[in-house]
C-alpha cells in the first residue's frame, strides 16, 4: 500500500498566521516555502510514497495568488523527488 502524506502548503499558512517580522507576506510565503520544503524532503526520507501540498486560499485570494503563490508553492516542491501534488480548491468560488 502507498504511504501519502499532505501537508499545509506556504500560500495557505500565510493567510492564517500573524506576521510580526517580515516585511511583506511574500517573504513570509517564501520562507515557509523552504520550510515545507525541508519537511517534504523529511517526510519522503522516512518513507512517503507521495507528498501533496493543500493551498485552499488561492481562490480566495486571486490578488495575492497571481503575485507570488505559484512561486512560494514552486519552491515547496522544489527537487522533491517521485510523485507530488498540490490541491486547490475551486469549489467556493461562486461564493467569493
């Protein structure tokens, strides 16, 4: 059976945290990108078949998305090795 592990992507972290240091929350988004990038590569060393990263917020937040999101979320997945995913959600989007 193959091991999946999912995890929080940067885009989605930003909108939920409380930034009392970077200057922007591009830097921010950037920084935890390498974050969740070492705990990929931590999570495929201990045996993941897959990882994923969940960005909801994009949707939410076209703006802010269309700036920086793919390149935070680019570098999250940046020389992880096998199969990876990023799920988003469009679902809502009649809502917002």
């Amino acid at each position: 059976m193959a091991l999946k592990i999912t995890v929080p992507g940067p885009f989605t972290m930003i909108q939920q945290a409380q930034n009392d240091f970077y200057p922007d929350e591009e830097s921010l988004a950037m920084d935890l990108a390498a974050a969740v990038n070492a705990e990929l590569r931590a999570l495929k060393e201990a045996g993941a078949d897959m990882v994923q990263i969940d960005e909801p917020y994009p949707q939410a937040r076209p703006e802010k998305a269309q700036a920086y999101a793919v390149a935070a979320i680019n570098r999250a997945l940046a020389g992880i090795p096998g199969p990876s995913g990023v799920h988003t959600c469009f679902g809502y989007a009649h809502i917002v």
